[in-house]
C-alpha cells in the first residue's frame, strides 16, 4: 500500500486497553487518557484546525475520542481497514507528531524507525513511573533524544 505523506499531520495512536486489557485487580499498569484529558491536556498545543489522525487496533473505541477533539476544532479522521504491519508503516510516515502511550511497543518503534517525524510522544502515568525500572529513557543518539518527550500525567 502507498502511503500518502503530504500532509502535516499529528497522529495519535491509541491501544485501546480499556477494550485489549480490562482493569483486573486494583491497580491496572496499562491505562490510557480518557477522551477529554486527551484532547485538552495531552493535546493542548494544537489549535482548532488542526489535522488529527487516530489509529487503534480496536477502531470503534475511537468514536469518543474523535467527537471530543472535534469539539474542540480538530479535523479528526479514524484510520481503519488496515493490516498491523500497514498500521505500523502510517505511524512511522507521520511528519509533525506522533504520540501515543509508553507502555506501547507498538508506537515506540515507529517513532525510532520514522525517519520523518518531526516529534515522538510517549506519555505515562506519574502511578506507574518507576515500575519495571521506567524511568525517562534516554538514547545513544543525539537526534532521538532530542525528538522523543516523555511527559507525565497523574
């Protein structure tokens, strides 16, 4: 599949956990930001207009989130009807931002194989920071260290 690239665009991965990975115990290690955090904290810095891309694996978890950053301006699509490996290859061809959560292995790599993206976001849960040794990741390469952020949210 040809990707077309020409656009600036944010994209925003999300897991789905709530639908992949239900709450089991007290306290889940695999969360996300709900709709409204998403779009008013987490995306904060973009302003109405802006183009907004989501992907998950579980498509229909999307609708929420699309309708609150609609809300707020964004022109918001859901990327859907692709294999992992074409989902994988969108990511990795985002130019303006890609972000998504730290636990996802999924949207990390992307962000480390991309080699058009401007910015990698990786947030996490101030909860979970220090487990399993997670603390601000750094890499033994100047540009991916100075690409990749890791903001927290409690």
């Amino acid at each position: 599949m040809i990707y077309k690239a020409n656009m600036t665009i944010f994209e925003k991965h999300l897991r789905g956990f709530i639908t992949e990975m239900p709450r089991v115990g007290r306290r889940p290690q695999f969360t996300q930001l709900d709709p409204n955090r998403t779009a008013y904290e987490l995306l904060q810095h973009l302003r109405p207009g802006d183009n907004v891309a989501l992907l998950s694996r579980y498509p229909s978890t999307l609708k929420i989130y699309k309708d609150v950053m609609e809300e707020r301006g964004f022109q918001v699509r859901i990327i859907e009807g692709q294999t992992g490996e074409e989902d994988f290859c969108f990511l990795m061809k985002t130019k303006k931002e890609l972000i998504g959560q730290y636990a996802s292995t999924f949207v990390k790599w992307a962000g480390v194989l991309s080699t058009t993206v401007r910015k990698v976001t990786l947030y996490k849960f101030d909860a979970f920071n220090g487990i399993r040794g997670e603390g601000k990741p750094r890499f033994n390469d100047d540009y991916l260290n100075k690409t990749f952020q890791f903001p927290s949210f409690s």
